[in-house]
C-alpha cells in the first residue's frame, strides 16, 4: 500500500527537495520516496508499517523513535511541532485511534452454526429422522434455532456496547501546543507522535501514552494495571547522556500501549 503526500502541495507547497521532516535520522524522513513524496506501508494486525529506504527494511510506526534520549526529546519537541510536520505526520501515521468494528449479524450466524455442538446436533436430528423420532427431532431443532438466535443476540449486543466505549474515548478534546500555531483544540484522534499536550484541569483523560517533559502530575492507572493507588509523575529532565526510552522502558519494566506515544508538559 503507498500513501502519497501530493495533497500537501497546495496546502504548503511541498516540493520533492523540500526538508519535510527537519530530523534526517527520523523514521518518516527515510520512508519518503523523492521525487514521488510516496511512503510504502503495511498493516499487520492493526499495526502500520513503513519501508525504511535506508535501511531497506519495514519498521514500525506510530511512535517516538526508542533510541531517542531526555536530551534529545526537548531539542527536537520541546515547541512542539509544525502544522506542516503534524500533517505530514497524521497521513503516515494514521489517526490515534482504536478502531472496533462492529461484527455483522451474519458473520456472528455462521460462527455459531459452524460450532461443533451444532453440527453434532445436525447427526443426530437425521439420526432421529431416519429412526422415526420426529417429534424429538424437532425438539432438538428447535432449542438449537433458540440457543443460536440468543447467542447471536447477545454477542451482537456486546459488540455494539465495545464499539460505542472505544468510540467515545477516541473524541476526546487535548490543547495541543504547535510551533507557530501556538495553543489549539483538537479531537484525541488527530494528534501525531511528537505533540506537545498541556494538561489543564483536575481530572484529564489520557487517549495516548505520553512522557512528562515538565511540572508534575498524579496518574491513575487503575483501567489498565488494576492498581489501587495513584502515583506521582516526575518530569523527564533534559540531562546530558541520559537514557533512551529504550533503556529506560527495559530498566525500569514500564509499560507500553498501543496509543500514539505523545509529549505533554
């Protein structure tokens, strides 16, 4: 699959010589093709994937790079980003969302009825045709239409109570801090990696991971660990010869998500 970045011509006047991304060791640099401004991607499992020309190899993207240090992050993301770079980045990228499709009736039908249980069932409604069992033979067919009908209802129902769930945590509104731009309102699904978030309230909803790059906070992680007890957040000091978040991820056993890693101060 190819992602073409000629619909930013207009808008910004992207040329093939233009530095599209200021970093040249960052990922999305090395993915475009000049002088056709074209990325090759794949998706595996809900995962994307760029070719790397470099390097000659798909990599994963959608995050932070992991070699980047504290150091590192502040130079490179401590304004934030261009309107440019976050446009360049949300086409590659893709939105930061969860998407949960809601499973049709029909593919819920012919799961149940392929199940095993019901196949037996089949065997033995024509085994009672064929002895002459009819009244137990419509039994049978008739709890099992009984039992596939609720079943199906029931997962049906399931799926379209997780798809609303996901749906109403992927348009929530983040203050996203821009280079130029300065301070906007954005809907969680447009935010790219490398955004400058500013938590403002009591109580926020995360809809991405994030590092804390200055002031300090309290997290909940009750949804995603099961722990009880809030923590504080210690901002991640710009300090020379610093870990990566390679290292610092390993050292430290935090965990990782599958939402847009994202800067927020």
């Amino acid at each position: 699959m190819w992602i073409y970045l000629s619909s930013l011509n207009s808008t910004f006047g992207v040329t093939p010589d233009h530095p599209l991304i200021t970093d040249e060791e960052d990922i999305i640099n090395r993915a475009i093709r000049k002088p056709d401004l074209k990325v090759r991607c794949i998706k595996v499992q809900k995962i994307r994937y760029v070719w790397n020309n470099l390097e000659g190899q798909f990599q994963k993207i959608g995050s932070l790079e992991d070699w980047l240090s504290s150091a590192k992050i502040h130079l490179k993301f401590g304004s934030g980003l261009t309107r440019e770079e976050q446009e360049i980045r949300r086409l590659i990228c893709g939105p930061n969302t969860i998407d949960v499709e809601i499973t049709p009736i029909w593919k819920l039908l012919i799961k149940e009825v392929l199940n095993p249980f019901y196949i037996f069932q089949l065997f033995s409604v024509c085994l009672w045709f064929s002895e002459d069992y009819k009244e137990y033979a419509f039994a049978i067919i008739i709890m099992s239409i009984m039992s596939i009908a609720l079943t199906v209802y029931d997962l049906r129902e399931q799926s379209v109570k997780l798809h609303h769930l996901v749906e109403s945590h992927n348009s929530i509104t983040v203050s996203v801090c821009g280079r130029r731009a300065g301070v906007q309102e954005l809907e969680s699904r447009f935010l790219v990696p490398g955004d400058l978030l500013i938590l403002t309230g009591n109580k926020v909803q995360m809809p991405c991971d994030a590092i804390l790059i200055d002031g300090s906070c309290v997290v909940d992680e009750g949804m995603l660990t099961g722990t009880v007890l809030s923590h504080d957040l210690q901002p991640w000091q710009a300090l020379p010869g610093s870990f990566s978040i390679r290292t610092t991820v390993a050292k430290l056993g935090l965990a990782v998500g599958y939402y847009t890693p994202t800067i927020l101060t």
